[in-house]
C-alpha cells in the first residue's frame, strides 16, 4: 500500500492507472519513477534530513509492479489451455 502512496505523491498519477498504460506512455512512466529512486537515493547517500528509507523502498516496490505488470491486451507468448472434462 506504500507503494501507492509513493507513487502518487511522485508521479501525481494512481499505481493501478500507470500499471494500464502501454507503449510511451508506460515508458515515460517508468521512467518518471526510475528518477524519483534516483533522487531519493542521492539524498541517502549525502545523508539530507529529508530522506526516508521507507519512500525509497515503496518507489523500487512501485517500480517493480509496474514493470512486473503485463501491458493490457498484451499475450507475452502464453496459450491458454482449455479445462480438462
């Protein structure tokens, strides 16, 4: 659920919409956030009083699904099997 949050307040767009964009956009997406990891990472690394580890995992867990997620209408190569009498 942090994850949400996190990718809301960095990206002012809802986890569940980005994980429905496809092509470009889904791109852009990631990228968006591949850049908030990156800043909050720095900010670790120069020790600022703002940086917040729990952000900084929620991002990567944010992240992760939507690379994880398959684009709508995509078949990643998978056939169905049909249910067995």
């Amino acid at each position: 659920m942090q994850e949400r949050a996190a990718y809301f307040l960095s990206c002012g767009m809802e986890l569940g919409d980005a994980q429905m964009l496809k092509g470009r956009e889904r791109a852009l997406a990631q990228l968006r956030l591949e850049r908030a990891i990156e800043r909050e990472r720095l900010k670790g690394v120069r020790q600022h009083w703002s940086y917040d580890l729990n952000r900084h995992i929620a991002l990567k867990q944010a992240l992760d699904l939507i690379k994880g997620a398959p684009e709508p209408n995509s078949h990643d190569g998978l056939m169905r099997h049909s249910r067995r009498k």
